[in-house]
C-alpha cells in the first residue's frame, strides 16, 4: 500500500483513538491508537497512547511511549512535557525540569505554554518563588488570560509580600 495512503488511514485511526480517549473509553482508544501505530508509526499516536496508559495508573509505560514517540519525531513537543508531567507524579522533580526544559523549545508543539506552567508548579513547591513566577509568566507570553497561571502568579506575589 502506499505511504500516503497508509499514513492518511493511520491518522484516521489516531483521530477515532481521540474521540474515544475523551468520552473515557481508554482501553479502546488504546486499541485504536495501536492500530494506527501499526500502519504507520507517529509520534502522535505514541504520544496519546501514553496518555492512555497513563490515565490507567501505567505511568512508566506512558513513559515509554513517550520516548517512542521522540524516537520517531524529536521535533514534536508533547512527549517531551508529558514525560515532564509523568515524573512529577512520581515525584522525580528534578529529572521532569529536564524534560520540560526539551518541551518549552521544541519546534512542533501545542499547547506551548504547558511546560512552562509545570515547571513553575515545581519551582513554587521547590520554594524557588521568583523561579517560578517567571515560568508562569512565560506561560502568560504564550497564553495570555490563562487562568491557572493568573491565579498562580497571584499566589506567589501574595508570598513575596
């Protein structure tokens, strides 16, 4: 079959794996995602399959799916923060402020303010207050009005008073 051919039906497949990871039927979503996965590997595919996996309590497999996902793609910036966000889970700050790092200038990513947003999270329970106010208003550059980091800032100006 031709690659375009394969990659417009391994997209479809991804597309019905999302609809079916929103309303919450995950271990479909699962399937489909791998069915895609199966005809033409993305790194979008991998990346929700992690996501999946994820939302099932499988966080070290959602991490590896993630760095599938780089595998294929490194240009793509989801993994890199869902990696970030997996480790903070598990309470591995620091190794997740690397990932989130790769996140923020990664080419191919949205919603690029997410990284920026967990790393401030982790400054402000890390205590680094001035840190962490200037992630959130990394996030704000990105997304301005965003109301976690609105409240967020809030916050932590209210700490430093």
């Amino acid at each position: 079959m031709d690659d375009n051919v394969l990659k417009h039906k391994a997209r479809g497949l991804w597309i019905y794996g999302q609809k079916h990871h929103l309303r919450g039927d995950v271990q479909h979503a699962i399937e489909l995602y791998s069915q895609s996965i199966g005809l033409y590997p993305t790194a979008e595919a991998y990346t929700f399959r992690g996501w999946a996996c994820s939302s099932q309590g499988r966080v070290d497999e959602a991490i590896e799916e993630c760095k599938k996902a780089i595998a294929v793609d490194p240009t793509f910036g989801n993994p890199y923060n869902d990696i970030g966000s997996y480790l903070v889970r598990k309470g591995k700050l620091d190794e997740a402020m690397e990932w989130l790092e790769k996140a923020k200038s990664a080419p191919r990513y949205e919603p690029r303010h997410f990284p920026y947003m967990n790393l401030g999270r982790i400054y402000a329970k890390k205590g680094m207050v001035l840190r962490a106010i200037r992630e959130f208003e990394g996030a704000l550059k990105i997304h301005p009005e965003e109301p976690t980091c609105v409240s967020a800032l809030g916050e932590l100006r209210g700490a430093l008073n």
